[in-house]
C-alpha cells in the first residue's frame, strides 16, 4: 500500500471542513494551497481565506501562488514531493499542476455531476428547486468539473433548507466521501466513471447581482426557492419604493402563502407584525431581511421602526 503525500487546494469554509477531517484521520498533508491575501472591508485590511487560516493554526507549509504557471510556483510545489492532490473550491488548474502527481489530482464538488458543474452549485440546486443533490469526487482533466468520476454520496435537500444549512450538510458528506476515495486510492483498487453529457445537463452560473434579483412577475414558489438558495449568502435582493423612497433590500427567509387576491404584483401589504409581497398566485411573506446600512433583522423588528404606505411596492 502506497503512503500517501497529499497537497490540498482550496480557499473558503467548505474547504476548511475537509482538510481538517483528512488531517483528523492522520493523512499526511505535505503542503496546502490557497488564495493569495486580499484586502477586505472599509480599512481595506488584508484577509486570510479560511484555508489559511486553518493552515497557519495548524502548522502546515503553506503556498499562495498569484500565478499557478509561475516558475517559482512550480517548482517549491514539486520540491513537496506529493503523489496526490485534492482540490476543493480553488479554481481552475493549469495542466502542468494537476498532472503533477503521481497519482494524480482529484476534485470534491458539491453537486452529483455531470449536473451543476461550475461555480455555484449548491445555491443552484435549491434556487432550481432540485430535491437531491450530493457530492462527487473525480479525477481533473483540462475543463471544468468534467474529469473521470470516482463516488458520489446523494442526499435528499430538505423543503425549507438554505443554501447555508445544505452547504454545512454537504460539508460533512464530503468529508466522508474524501476519505473513501482517498482509501481506495491507497488500496490501489480504484474504478472510476466517465461522466456523459447530454442536452438537459444543469449548470451551477457563477452568482451576480443580475442573478440574485428577484423577479415579482415569476410563481410564489419560483421565488421563495430564490430566496433560500441565496440565504445566507449573498442573498436574494430586491428595489423597494414608498414615498417617493427607493431602497435596494436584501431578503433571506420567506414563506409562501398561496391565495387569490387583487393587488397589483409587487404590493407591498403590512400588519404591525408582518409583511408580504404579492405575486401572481399570493404572496411572498418576508421573514427577516436587511434595509441599506442596518443589521438583518426579523420582519417584526423592522416594523417596529418604519411604517410603510399603502403604496409600498417592491420591484
């Protein structure tokens, strides 16, 4: 059995989650690879990615290239001497660092591939309304999430689950899935998939602002599975207008009331408690959202302190 040298790639929480459980089941981790340092917030102070930070705790040798086809880059990488690498939520690699290794170089993603290759997956898999998701382990090639597959672990998505709480569950289910490949590697009897594209495949777009927008005309449904597949991060956002006001809101929790009634789409229509938004099939009930330069808040808290018109509209 071949002892493994592994070099883990990766920058943000859900990376942080599978690197300590290789290190938890005393796999030896030669180097680690993250983001380079970027300045963050208003005093525009350097940030660490979670991956660093996680590094630095715990004493791994640590490389933050700019340029992955840089000369230097290269060759401290290769002076590490690891016969594989893992690679969860980096970025796309050049040939000459995935062919490296000996053994190769293998991805996490957090969809069931072929679907939702690409950036965004688990906040894809809810905002589509998708029931299943799951993680999938395999081998890169020179495109996008399109190399040989390994395992995949499925799971069920949950009806009111966020992107946050899925992310956390599909942490842990790739944690697992990580070690069952890397045991398989080690035991040298591994078999792997070709993955097959077909015309329906589901792509996972990166997230912007165009695509966090919710659109009021769509169904009750189509827009709550907007909301939490965004929630809590970046989160969905919206324009809302009253008195001659205009606010661009973030919105993280809703719920659905299904009924007939006669507001225009948009109408924003208030208790002193509550808050809802019509649609074409009923309402968008808000939960807790987040106006301009305030803290999120529950919809009760912001209606403590604003008193919307008859004429509040969102749009």
């Amino acid at each position: 059995m071949e002892k493994l040298r592994i070099v883990f790639m990766g920058t943000p929480e859900f990376a942080v989650g599978i690197l300590d459980t290789i290190i938890q089941n005393n796999y030896t981790v030669v180097g680690v690879i993250t983001a380079a340092d970027k300045p963050a917030g208003r005093g525009q102070k350097l940030k660490f990615s979670a991956v660093k930070e996680y590094a630095v705790a715990n004493n791994l040798p640590l490389l933050q290239p700019t340029n992955l086809k840089d000369e230097g880059f290269l060759s401290e990488l290769k002076a590490l001497n690891a016969n594989l690498q893992i690679v969860v939520a980096f970025r796309m690699l050049p040939k000459v660092v995935w062919e490296m290794p000996a053994l190769g170089t293998f991805n996490l993603h957090a969809s069931l591939l072929p679907n939702y290759r690409g950036a965004a997956p688990i906040n894809w898999a809810i905002i589509n309304g998708e029931q299943k998701t799951g993680v999938t382990t395999f081998f890169i090639d020179d495109k996008i999430d399109t190399g040989a597959m390994i395992l995949s672990s499925e799971t069920d998505i949950h009806p009111e689950e966020n992107a946050g709480q899925l992310h956390d569950r599909l942490m842990n289910i790739g944690s697992t899935t990580v070690i069952d490949t890397l045991t398989l590697i080690e035991k040298g009897n591994l078999t792997t998939t070709i993955q097959k594209d077909t015309d329906d495949i589901k792509t996972a777009y990166k997230l912007n602002k165009e695509n966090c927008k919710i659109d009021w005309t769509q169904s009750a449904t189509t827009i709550h599975n907007l909301i939490r597949g965004l929630s809590p991060y970046p989160a969905a956002w919206s324009m809302v207008t009253d008195k001659d006001e205009e606010w661009s809101v973030k919105i993280y929790e809703s719920k659905i009331i299904i009924e007939e009634h006669q507001h225009p789409i948009g109408r924003i229509v208030c208790t002193k408690k509550e808050m809802k938004i019509a649609v074409a099939n009923g309402f968008i009930q808000i939960l807790s959202l987040q106006f301009p330069g305030k803290k999120r808040m529950t919809t009760a808290e912001l209606l403590n302190g604003i008193t919307f018109t008859a004429d509040a509209k969102a749009f």
